[in-house]
C-alpha cells in the first residue's frame, strides 16, 4: 500500500470537481451566469484539493496551484451544499419503491438488488454528498479551532509505519 489508499474514492471525487468545473464553467461564463473570476478561482481551489487528495492516496505530489485553508473550506462548504440539494432531488425523482425501501430502512446493498438500476441516480448522489462531506470533514480537521489530528497526522503515521516495515524486512 501506498498512501492511504483507503482514501481514493475522496480523491477521485476531488478530480472529478476539477473535471466537471472545466468542462462547465465557459458555457456558464458564456450565458453570463459565472463570471470568468469566479470560475478561475473555484478551478484554482479545486485543483489544489485533488492535488492534496493525490498526495493522500499514492504521496505522490504534483504541482497545483496554492490554496488556502479558508479556501479549501469555503469550496467544501458550497460543494457540500449542492451535493446535498442534488442528492434530495435525485431521491424525490426516483422510483416509489426506492423510496418505500429507503423509509424502510432497507439496507443499501439490497435496495440495489432488488431494484437495481432504479437506485443508481440517488446513491450517485449519495456517494457524492459523503464525499464532500467527508473532504469538508478532514479539512476542518486543520483549523485552529479543532482537536482532531488531520490527514497529516495519518500521513507521518503511514510513513512511520512504511519506514519500519522496511528496517524489519
């Protein structure tokens, strides 16, 4: 293992912000509803998160542009937002028996199989709003404010570990 593999869905999610950002803003910026400011700063906050979450999974550090903690935060803040309205949308469009087996506390694994792809577009949803959420998590794990060790603290430890595992070998 490198990195905290255990991790890659959060940095995958990351990317996939920096991808779907580039791909949507000029046609936003085009219509006059997101300025070309704007969109520059959001793309240049989300690369540096993916850039921080490639480093979690594989510690390989690429180059992106600097962000800062406050930054980082608020993007979280906004993205955790949507995600949340998109994933409510995404349950109240879906079939009445996702809905029915949801209420019913059915458990995911077997939503999925007995109704298949009717589940899809809400738990697509799900999965990105905990994402976010966790990401949000971790970097408010880095404020002043919090008790809690961040992912630098389970970095060194990863390390530490690697170091050892290679002396004892």
């Amino acid at each position: 293992m490198t990195g905290l593999d255990r991790y890659a869905p959060l940095a995958d999610e990351a990317a996939a912000a920096v991808l779907r950002r580039e791909a949507q803003y000029p046609a936003l910026i085009g219509a006059g509803k997101l300025s070309a400011d704007q969109a520059a700063q959001e793309i240049r906050v989300w690369r540096a998160i993916a850039a921080d979450w490639r480093w979690v999974v594989s510690l390989d550090r690429v180059e992106a542009p600097s962000a800062t903690l406050a930054e980082k935060v608020e993007a979280l803040e906004e993205s955790t937002s949507r995600a949340e309205r998109a994933m409510r949308r995404a349950f109240a469009r879906s079939d009445s028996s996702v809905q029915e087996a949801w209420a019913k506390d059915m458990p995911m694994a077997e939503m999925t199989s007995r109704y298949g792809d009717a589940t899809a577009p809400f738990f697509t949803e799900w999965e990105r709003y905990w994402c976010f959420a966790d990401l949000l998590d971790w970097y408010r794990r880095d404020l002043p404010t919090s008790e809690r060790p961040g992912i630098a603290h389970y970095l060194d430890q990863q390390a530490r570990d690697n170091r050892a595992g290679r002396v004892a070998a």
